[in-house]
C-alpha cells in the first residue's frame, strides 16, 4: 500500500462559518493544482471582501505529499500576490519551515503570515 503522501493531490479550500478560509493541501501536489486551488481561494476571498470581513487563511501541510521547484515556484507566486490579511500554516515539518521562512521574506509578508504546529494556536493568533 502507497504512503497517503504519494497519492495524486486532492487539495481541498473552504471557507468556515467562522470566516476563515481553509486550505488543504493533501498528496503529491503539481502547480496547475496550486493554481486551481488558489484560484478557488480567490472567489472566497472576493465574497468576505463584498461583506467587509478580514481576508484569514489557514493552511493545512499535515497531508503534504511530494513537490518539485515549479510547486515552489506557484507557492511564492501565491504568498506574493495574493490577498490576505493573516494567513497561519499549520502541521508542518522543520524543512518545510525552513522554506516557508524564505519564501515569506521574499513575499515581504513577515507581519501576515506564521507558522503553528496545531490549528489551536493558529486560530488563536488569527482572531486577535
């Protein structure tokens, strides 16, 4: 049986009945899979801009599978150009941080985005 990780990516967006948007990112991911799903986020977003809500996004690395550099690629592109007023990333590994860390710096989005190792913490720092 194949690790859940190297499954084809069945990502996954929502938006809470606490206004919070989540994605999902689960198995092996490609970047028409990361487009589609920001594209996705991106009509959520538009709704909680047409009633005035803050713009927070939770997203899920705990089911993460395997990427390459233009997943990296479309991930910075989306950190950069999207729009959000927090965003918390939860459920992932040390490398991941590592990455993310780059990637949030490039993005000159220090102040919008953080890491949680539980979605507790995350919501927590989303709703102050």
């Amino acid at each position: 049986m194949s690790d859940a990780k190297d499954r084809p990516g069945k990502n996954e967006v929502t938006l809470g009945r606490d206004g919070i948007i989540r994605m999902y990112y689960r198995g092996r991911q490609t970047a028409e899979g990361i487009r589609a799903l920001s594209e996705e986020g991106d009509t959520l977003v538009e709704q909680l801009q047409e009633k005035g809500s803050p713009i927070l996004i939770m997203v899920d690395l705990g089911d993460l599978g395997a990427f390459g550099e233009s997943e990296l690629a479309a991930w910075r592109r989306l950190m950069a150009t999207r729009t959000y007023d927090r965003m918390a990333i939860i459920r992932l590994n040390p490398a991941l941080r590592v990455v993310l860390h780059f990637m949030v710096k490039m993005a000159n989005r220090q102040d919008r985005v953080e890491a949680f190792e539980d979605e507790a913490s995350a919501l927590k720092w989303l709703n102050e």
